[in-house]
C-alpha cells in the first residue's frame, strides 16, 4: 500500500514537473514580451508598408513581413476587402481571426496566444491517445516548447502556423478517434476544412494519402465509406471562408479555383529535389538566394536527426510486421495498431517535403510528429526489456 502510495507521489511529481517544463518557454516569453502583446495595431504603418511592398510595386519594392502582411490582410477582410485581392496567396480563415481581434480590441496578436496554448493542448491530447499515461504523453509536448522553432511563433505574429498545427492535431485525433466510432470523421473533416482554410491545402496532400493508405492497411471498406461521406463537410469550412466571394455573386466552382490559383504560385518552391535529407541529418539548408548553395538553419538542434531516425526505424518496422513479413524476428514486437497513422503521416509528409524547396515553417508539421513516434518506440523498447 504505502509502495503504491509512493509510486503515484512520483508519477505525479513527474506530471508538475514536465507540465511545468511544457509552459515554462511560453510563460517566459509573454512574461519578457507583454508590452509588445499589448501594443495596439499600428494601421498606418502597415498600409504604408504594403502599398511600397512587392505585392503592389514591380520596381523599387520594399520587402514586406509576413506578420505585417497578415495583419493587414486581416483588417483588410474584416472592414469588407475582397480575400483575392490582399494576400489571395495564403487562404483567410487565420487573416480573418486576426481581423476580428484588430476589430474589437485594436490588436492583431491576441489570436496567436490563444492559439498557442490550444496547439500544445491538442498536441497532448494526441499524444495521449498513444502514450497512454499522461506524464509520458507530456515528454514529446515538453520537448517541442523547448523547439526554437516553436518560441519563435511568439516573437513575429501573426504568423499562421500555430493556428494550422492546431487545426492538424484535432482533425488527427478525431480520425484516430474515428477507429472506434465514425461519427468523429465529421469532427475530423471539419478541421481539416480548416486546416485548408489557413494554410495552403497541397501540405495535406501526404496526410490525404496516408488516410487512403491506412484504409488499405485495415481492411475495413465501412471506414472508408463513413471517410468519404464526412468529407463535404471540410469542403463546407473551406467555402465559408470565402463566403464573401458568394455574397458577391461568385459560384461553388469559381471559389474552388481559387485553390487552383494557389497551386499555381507556390508552384515556384518546386526545386532543390531532396534538400530536406541535408537540412536534416547536416543543417544544410539550400536557398535559392545569394552566392552560397546552402546556409545553417538557426532553428536546427541534434534532437532532429535523432527523433527522425527513431520515427523512421520504428515506421520501418511498423509497415514490415503490418505487411507480414519477417514474422518471427518481429513476433514479439507490438504496438496499437492506430499509430500506423502517424508513421504513415511522417513517410508520406517527407516524401512530400522531397520535392521541393523547405523552409523551417515546413518542418513545424513534421518534428513533433516525429517527437511521438520516437518516444513510443523508446517506451515501447523500455517495456519489452521490462519483460524479459
């Protein structure tokens, strides 16, 4: 009894401690930035900024901030503007959340705190569909606060990425969740209409593929049916935001060629074939500007290679003990059965990086993926020796 009663005194002082490290970066950053959070929104400066930006002048433009430009666009929206005429590169569901804060309450930062909390929130939830115990589930949410590449979407706002990651944990959860009960594809496919809705929709390319290909692994043709018929509702969200495009008299299928337009711009990024595998396992990131081929990613640490690898051996194994082979080496090799999503997602979301230029806003949808599947794997070893 008083064993049991030390055990749980650990596991919770274990809980405060990682719970504590996960909010700790982001405390420390709103703590030292209040100022800056609170600071109202500087309209003159924004226009004036864009209207001399490349997005307006061919000659003699000035380079113009994402954060700036998104604010902007955001005001843009909500006082009437068109959403192709400002920014129509990037879709606008995160420009008019932005808007609405610039709205009520003369600020366009509010909406990425708010945000930033949820992502770590649905992040967790996630992890703890896998991991089971909560303060396991904790260590992949602890270590990707720590990621510069996490803190730095509290130093420019609004930037979008936050508000994407959130959107991507829920609509894999919900489909995860969806194993058991189908009426959760409807929960998953709405955020997933909003996923589309905020970023540009050929990132959920690899995670379309990795779903179909996961129906494959199951075998079960009713998932894929109660699949398809929740989708409309992710076509639904995504019109919605841009209802003003209806209102202007605009059909379904000139709204949705619009997504074509995006296809078309970013199109562009589409060199450097396999420059992910250099930025990963060398920090070297190949740019398309200056006289060097490639320069150090600030964002990079030792923890991506490792958690990569870990990610990929452990999908290795996944597919090949799924696909039968090497039965009896992997006989006593045992996981649930609903991470293979995962593992499908970070193959397919690689290979999909494979193709083109990245930048570190890319491997913001990888990395913590990658966090869950090398601590499972290493939990996973931990248990089997446990056993032995």
């Amino acid at each position: 009894m008083r064993q049991k009663f030390l055990l749980r005194s650990i596991k919770l002082c274990l809980f405060f401690l990682l719970l504590l490290l996960t909010i700790f970066p982001i405390g420390r950053i709103v703590w030292q930035k209040w100022d800056y959070y609170l600071s109202p929104f500087d309209l003159e400066r924004a226009r004036t900024l864009y209207g001399i930006s490349q997005y307006v002048k061919e000659e003699g433009a000035s380079w113009i901030a994402d954060e700036i430009l998104f604010a902007y666009a955001g005001w843009y929206y909500i006082n009437g503007g068109s959403p192709i005429l400002v920014n129509p590169e990037n879709p606008p569901l995160g420009k008019y959340l932005v808007g609405l804060s610039i709205k009520f309450f003369n600020n366009e930062k509010f909406p990425t705190l708010i945000f930033g909390f949820l992502s770590l929130f649905s992040f967790f939830l996630l992890c703890r569909l896998f991991l089971k115990k909560t303060w396991i589930a904790l260590l992949p949410v602890a270590f990707f606060s720590w990621e510069r590449l996490f803190q730095e979407q509290f130093l420019y706002l609004p930037l979008f990425e936050l508000f994407a990651f959130t959107f991507l944990n829920f609509t894999i959860y919900f489909f995860v969740k969806a194993e058991k009960d189908s009426r959760y594809f409807l929960a998953s496919s709405f955020f997933l209409g909003a996923l589309w809705a905020t970023r540009p929709w050929m990132a959920t390319i690899p995670l379309i593929g990795a779903w179909v290909s996961y129906f494959f692994l199951i075998k079960e043709p009713k998932k894929i049916f109660s699949w398809l018929v929740s989708l409309p509702v992710a076509v639904v969200v995504l019109s919605l935001s841009y209802l003003k495009l209806f209102l202007e008299g605009w059909s379904l299928y000139k709204v949705l060629s619009v997504q074509k337009w995006i296809l078309w711009y970013h199109q562009s990024r589409l060199i450097n074939f396999g420059s992910i595998w250099p930025l990963i396992y060398l920090n070297h990131w190949y740019v398309w500007w200056g006289d060097k081929p490639y320069l150090p990613m600030v964002q990079w640490n030792l923890f991506w290679p490792i958690f990569i690898t870990l990610a990929l051996i452990f999908s290795v194994l996944v597919f090949l003990k799924i696909a039968g082979f090497a039965k009896n080496r992997l006989k006593n090799f045992n996981f649930d059965q609903r991470i293979t999503i995962l593992c499908l997602w970070v193959a397919f979301y690689l290979a999909f990086l494979s193709i083109g230029n990245i930048n570190s806003r890319y491997v913001f949808y990888l990395l913590p993926y990658c966090y869950v599947l090398g601590f499972y794997f290493l939990y996973s070893f931990y248990l089997s020796l446990v056993k032995k």
